[in-house]
C-alpha cells in the first residue's frame, strides 16, 4: 500500500551546491533557500559545517544560517566533535551527522574509520539529545560503496541500530553512488521497517547516476518509506565518492507523487523558479526533465 502524503527533505542547498566547481557567494545561497521555502519545504539541509580545506563551497556555512534560520527544520551537516560545536554556536536546532557503513569509503570522506566516528560521534549525539535538538544521522553506501562493492544490509542494520541506542530521530539511508535498483531497496528498507523504532523516521536518500531513483522510489514506497531526500534542480554528489552523481531531482519527484495522486505540499511552479535561479550560476546545466520541459530544452 503506497501513502498519501510524502515527506520531502530538500537537500539542494548542501548535497546539491557542495560539489559545484563554481563559488556560489552567501547572498545567492541564501536567496536559493528563501526560494525552496517559498516553494513549500518545510525540511531542508542548508548547508554543512566541514573543512573549508576539502569542500570549499561551504565555507560560508556560518553566513548561510545566520540568514536562513526559521521555525521549520532547518538542518547542518557536521561530520564531528569540532563540526557539532560549530552547529550548536550557531543557533541551529536540527544536526545532521554523517557517516559511511563501509570502512574505506568513510576514510576518503571523513579521515576516520567508521568505527571511530561512531565512537566519536557517539557522546556528541547524547548531548544533543539531552539538551533537545534534533538529530538525524545520513548513512552512506548503504547499498554499493565505490571502493569496497556491494554493502552487507546487516551492516547498514548494525550502523542504523547504533545511531537509534544513541537516540538519533531520523536515519537517511543513503545510495550514495546511485547504483541500488528497486529490488535491493524494497529489501532494504522493509528489513530497516521490521528492525528498527516505528518511533525513528527513516528516509530514503537516492543519486540518480543510473536514472534508478524514481523507480527506486517506488520501491521504497512500497517498503512503507513515505519520506525522501530530493534535491532542486537534480544536483549533487559527494566529492569523495567517485562515480556519484547529482541526487534525485526534487521537481521530477513532485510531478510523480502529485500525478499519483500522492501529496508533498510544494508547488512545482515556485520550484521550478529556485531552480532556474540557480541554475544560471552553476557550471553545468540543471538537466532534469522538468525543469527541460518546462525551460522549453
Ligand atoms: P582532517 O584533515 O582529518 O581533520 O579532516 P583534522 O581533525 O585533522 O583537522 C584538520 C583541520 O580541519 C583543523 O584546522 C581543524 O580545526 C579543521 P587547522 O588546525 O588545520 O586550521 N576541522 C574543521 N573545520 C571545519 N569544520 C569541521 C572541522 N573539523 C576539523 N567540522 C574532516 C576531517 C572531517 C574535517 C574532513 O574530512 C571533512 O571536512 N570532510 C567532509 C567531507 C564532506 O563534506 N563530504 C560531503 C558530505 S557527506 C555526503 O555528501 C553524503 C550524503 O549526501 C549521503 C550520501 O549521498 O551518501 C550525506
Ligand atoms: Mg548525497
């Protein structure tokens, strides 16, 4: 039984902008944001506090919030101890951790084994529960890792387990170089569905280098996932994950949710809007097929 109503987390702003070559000044991220929130999201990653020395574009992570925060869940990466301080200095109330469920891929990303930031991340996540934030913990290659292959799902089970012991809300079980296909995420997620918390919000976080996310999707849907990471404009990709391309698009999960009849409260038009206002500063074309059709390419 598919849902009625679908939770879109909208992560243009950090996983979309983090990978862009060209250097979006503050002002216009900012803008990009008031836009998607016009547009009707009430979740959204802004942006992420991480070494300036490996992802440049968010350097300005302090600015973007400082304009950007709001009643809705305004969510920050932070990949560790320095990186949640820097989160809770700036007034945020929604921490987004990271981390990858394959060793080698979480060295390139985050110079640390998995197990050592789980161990790290740990006594930081209890505090932030103690004191009332909200975490949510991204979980990479959950499925394949580019070095390593294929995942074992119990592992991606262990990691998401641990994070619920520490009491993080939501778990966004992430295709991190979008090569799962609907069979493997039906599997996934209805194990996840069956082991963890009915309390603990779990969200489906799908690139799209394959053209799988929509059907992936479906498949989750159908696993009684009824929320999702999108991003405006199709973009995106980890810099540390070779082969990673943009997430799946935010406007061409809008149109099929509502002609499913399934409601995600955003306005495609007003999305349609953040997206070609970024895509002008971007140094490659916004290439999903709504934004095509409706730009008339
Ligand atoms: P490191 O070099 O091992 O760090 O990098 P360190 O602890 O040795 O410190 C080195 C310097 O970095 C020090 O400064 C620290 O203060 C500073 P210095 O003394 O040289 O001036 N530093 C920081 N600065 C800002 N923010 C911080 C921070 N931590 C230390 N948080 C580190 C380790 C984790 C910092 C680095 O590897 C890093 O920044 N990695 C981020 C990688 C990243 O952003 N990846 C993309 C996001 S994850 C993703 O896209 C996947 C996702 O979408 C899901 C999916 O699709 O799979 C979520
Ligand atoms: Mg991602």
């Amino acid at each position: 039984e598919l849902p009625e109503r679908v939770a879109l987390i909208e992560v243009g702003p950090r996983d979309g902008l983090q990978n862009e070559k060209n250097f979006i000044p503050a002002k216009n991220k900012i803008e990009f944001i008031s836009l998607l929130k016009d547009a009707g999201f009430q979740e959204m990653e802004l942006t992420s506090f991480v070494s300036p020395k490996w992802v440049p574009q968010m350097k300005d992570a302090g600015e973007v919030i400082g304009n950007c925060l709001d009643d809705s869940r305004n969510f920050v990466l932070a990949p560790n101890k320095k990186g949640i301080e820097m989160a809770v200095e700036s007034g945020v109330k929604h921490i987004a951790v990271f981390v990858g469920v394959s060793n080698s891929f979480n060295k390139k990303n985050i110079n640390k084994s998995t197990e050592e930031s789980m161990n790290e991340l740990r006594p930081q996540i209890e505090e932030l529960k103690r004191k009332g934030y909200f975490v949510r913990a991204c979980i990479s290659t959950s499925f394949y890792c580019p070095f390593e292959g294929k995942v074992d799902e119990y592992e991606v089970l262990k990691v998401c387990q641990e994070f619920e012991e520490m009491g993080v809300d939501e778990l966004s079980v992430a295709d991190t170089i979008g090569m799962a296909n609907p069979k493997e995420c039906y599997e996934l997620f209805t194990l996840l569905k069956h082991h963890l918390r009915a309390t603990t919000l779990i969200t489906a976080h799908f690139h799209d280098t394959r053209g799988m996310a929509l059907a992936n999707i479906f498949a989750s849907m159908q696993a009684g996932i009824d929320r999702f990471d999108t991003s405006a404009g199709g973009l995106g990709g980890c810099p540390f994950a070779p082969g990673a391309s943009g997430n799946v698009a935010s406007e061409d999960v809008v149109y099929m949710l509502t002609q499913m009849g399934i409601s995600t409260g955003i306005h495609l038009d007003k999305l349609l809007e953040a997206a070609a206002y970024i895509s002008p500063l971007l140094s490659k074309p916004v290439a999903s097929k709504q934004f095509k059709l409706h730009q008339n390419i």
